[in-house]
C-alpha cells in the first residue's frame, strides 16, 4: 500500500515498549508500529468515507493500548485495535471546518481539571485527551484568535477563567478591582472621579483586597498591555494602603516577564499562569533546554536570582553536551568555544561533557576538555574508559593521589603484557617506586623480577637475603 500511496504523514510516538511510528497513507488508512526496534506494523480500521486527509490527528497511548484519535471536518473520530467510533459529532464552531485538537499526555496535581499544554510541557504520566474549539465564546476575554492559521497540531485554550478576572471586566462591575482601575485610568486623564472611585473603596475598607485582586487578574491576562494596566491599578492603589506587603507585586511582575518571554511566538509556550505555577522553574527550565532555547533559559535564570548550581551552570553544562555533537567544528574549536563560555564556573563538571564527547565517538575532543577538568579523580577514570592509559598515569601523578596512582597502575599491569609493563613504569619514577612499595607488601616474586629488569644487583641482593631470614 506504501509503494502504492505514498506516506501523507508520519508521527514519532513515545510508548512503554519503545518509540513508535504511525503513518497515514495516500489511501487515507492508518498503520503503526508502537516498537521500531521489534518491527510489527499494525494496520488500524478505515475510516468510513474519509476522502481526504484528517484535520489533525494524534497518537496515544496508555496501560499497553495505543489509539490514533482523528479530526475530520466537525467530527471526532477514534481509532482502536478493532473499530472505529465517532468520539464527538456535529459539533459546530463558530469558525470555517475542523479545529478539533490532538493533546499529548499530560498530568497536573489536580484532579479532574486537568489542562492539556501544547509542545509536552508537562511531565507524562497519565494519558489525557481534550477537543477543544478555535474560537470560543469568552466573557471577559480577549476576542482575538492567537493561532490564525490553520491547521495546528496543538494549542490550547484556557477552559477556566480566574475569577478576579471575572469580577474586574464584567459589565458594571462594583468589585473592588473594577473600582480601583476606573480610578487609575481617571487619575491618568487627571479627573476628579479618580477620588470619587478612591472613597467609595475606602468607604467599604476595601483598598487591600482591590489591590490583591487587580494583581491576581494581571496573572491570568495573556495581553501585555492589560497586564500592565491592572498592574499599574494595584501600584496606585497601594500607595492609600499603610504597610502593604510588596512580595505578591513584585512575585506577579517577575512571572509575568517569564510568562510573556515563553509566550513569544518564536518561542511559543503559551501557558497559563496556572500551568506555569504546577510546572515550576525548574520544569519550565528543562523544556527551554529540551529545544536548544539556552540564551532563554539563560536569562530566565539571570533575571530570576536562582542559584548558579540550579540554574546557568546546569544549562551550560547542557549546551555544551549539545555543543560537542557538532560534527562541522574541528576539535579545538569546539573545545575552545566551550572553555570560553564556562570558563570555571561553578557547578560544572568537564568531564561528564568530555564523557559525551567520547559517546559522539570524539575521543581527541574529549582529551581536549580533560585538560580543562581540574579534579583529577575525574579526569584519570575517563582516561582509562578511552584506553588513554599513559596519559591517564601522567595526569594521576600530577595529582599527588597516591591511591589514584595505584588506581592506573593497577589498571595498566592488567591491560599490558610483563615487558610493557615494566618498560612504563621505568619512564615514570614515582609509580615504580609506589609499585615497588606494594610488590613489597603484596607480590614478592614481581619485586625480584622488577630489581633483575633493572639490573639492581644491590636490591637484588637485598631480597634473597630477606627471601633466607624469612
């Protein structure tokens, strides 16, 4: 049927047996395999009248079933082992066709409300799956549609509206919030009802909650420009309020730079200020790193005040695995560049980056970085694994690690033959003599052979007599 039809579309999928691979054909019929390492392709049902390719579709799997879930027009079709059935029908958005969504799997903490995030930003544990509208009726909402131009794989669209946000923007509204920002946009035409807006909040000694609700709203804003409004709002009314605690402010602004940074559509990680908050940092952290967004990621880190071992150095250590797989850049280069960009920051170990140098089958790189690891102990075991086991000595010595010394020429005595042995050591002074101590303790017979290679007649000596006393 391939050879016949083509592939239309292929997805790369992720199960407990494997990674699989599921495409769709010219004759608009679905195939899979859920292990590419154990090739068994399963051919799913056909889709009764599908005369063109689905909107979108999606992969998933959970508990050893995986199911191809399919848009087309304002169906919702559903693809098992057996069957094919119709999950949602007749359906009507207020937009032109289908923009039925396929999610990823995704968990929160929370129980039933679990929201599906575009682009795998949270952690996979259960498998979870919303249809979900383009363009939705929202009150309070934004109008405009943040994706444009279909079709999209995946994107996502807030199912619960924060209620501070409700309050402030409803028509004729008297929450406090709504109250406080009339009286912030009054103040800036330099009004008197800026006052008027003021008693009547503090009539009801409500100012603090109208400032906690106007910083609350600006969370759950995904336009800039309302954002800063509403952030503005709670700045004014907090110079009425003695003594309010800035934390919540200042914690508001600095997500929201986050958020709005992610947000960008070179970036394109729109997540809610709900999500962000269940993902944590560190999460968000490691999807930025995920995608190669390492200046991101960087400044994120920067502007956040986490600790170096937390957040840049990891990240650097990141880019730089990620940099040694560039097989375009000669070995000095590429060492060159990594040693300028971490310098000595803390935090950063050279050896695991020079470990996945060796990996990418790069063993000269990886010596190269080596010089700049200043922890022998992790320098000499990498060293062996390469079989770079001189160097590995040298670089043991240097160290003044007597057990380390032992460690390599231990290591040597059982990789090389006798002679070889022995011709290695004699170029290095100090692991002769600390072999010769141990001989000494451990194998007598290899002490006398050690004195007869250097022609020592004096030790030799020595030893028969001890060898008579003994």
């Amino acid at each position: 049927e391939v050879l016949q039809n083509h592939v239309l579309e292929a997805k790369v999928f992720h199960t407990e047996y494997g990674t699989g691979v599921a495409i769709l054909t010219g004759a608009h019929r679905f195939s899979l395999t859920t292990n590419i390492d154990d090739l068994k392709l399963r051919r799913m049902p056909e889709v009764p009248g599908l005369q063109k390719p689905p909107s979108c579709w999606a992969v998933l799997s959970q508990d050893r079933v995986t199911i191809v879930l399919l848009a087309v027009g304002q169906d919702l079709y559903l693809l098992d082992n057996t069957s094919c059935s119709v999950v949602v029908s007749e359906l009507r958005w207020p937009v032109m066709g289908s923009r039925a969504v396929c999610s990823p799997p995704h968990s929160l903490a929370g129980p039933s409300t679990v929201p599906c995030c575009p682009m795998g930003c949270f952690p996979s544990s259960s498998t979870c799956w919303q249809v979900l509208p383009s363009a939705v009726p929202r009150e309070g909402m934004y109008s405009k549609d943040i994706w444009p131009h279909p079709p999209l794989t995946c994107f996502y669209f807030p199912p619960v509206f924060a209620e501070a946000s409700q309050e402030i923007f409803k028509i004729a509204s008297m929450a406090p919030g709504a109250l406080l920002l009339e009286a912030q946009k009054e103040y800036e035409k330099e009004s008197q009802k800026a006052d008027e807006y003021l008693r009547e909040i503090k009539d009801q000694k409500l100012l603090p909650e109208a400032v906690s609700q106007c910083i609350e709203a600006a969370g759950y804003e995904h336009e800039p420009d309302t954002q800063k409004s509403l952030l503005r709002a709670a700045s004014f009314g907090k110079c009425f309020i003695d003594k309010f605690p800035p934390e919540s402010f200042v914690r508001m602004c600095q997500d929201l730079r986050v958020l709005n940074a992610i947000r960008d559509y070179q970036i394109g990680i729109p997540l809610t200020f709900t999500q962000y908050k269940r993902l944590t940092i560190e999460v968000l952290l490691d999807r930025l790193v995920l995608r190669r967004l390492y200046p991101l990621a960087i400044r994120i880190c920067e502007y956040l005040r986490l600790s170096e071992i937390q957040g840049v150095s990891r990240i650097l250590a990141h880019w730089a695995c990620y940099k040694v797989q560039q097989k375009d850049k000669s070995d000095e280069e590429v060492a060159h560049a990594i040693n300028q960009k971490l310098g000595d920051t803390p935090g950063i170990s050279y050896s695991e980056i020079a470990a996945r140098a060796y990996d990418c089958g790069r063993t000269e790189l990886a010596i190269k970085l080596l010089e700049y690891e200043p922890r022998s102990g992790e320098q000499v075991p990498l060293l062996l694994k390469m079989k770079r086991s001189k160097l590995a000595l040298s670089k043991a010595i240097e160290s003044g690690d007597t057990d380390l010394v032992y460690t390599v020429v231990l290591h040597l005595k059982n990789e090389l033959n006798r002679g070889t042995f022995f011709m290695t050591l004699q170029n290095q002074p100090v692991a002769l003599s600390l072999y010769r101590q141990f001989c000494k303790h451990q194998e007598r017979e290899t002490l006398k052979d050690l004195y007869n290679q250097d022609d020592n007649h004096q030790e030799l000596g020595n030893f028969h007599v001890h060898s008579s006393y003994s």
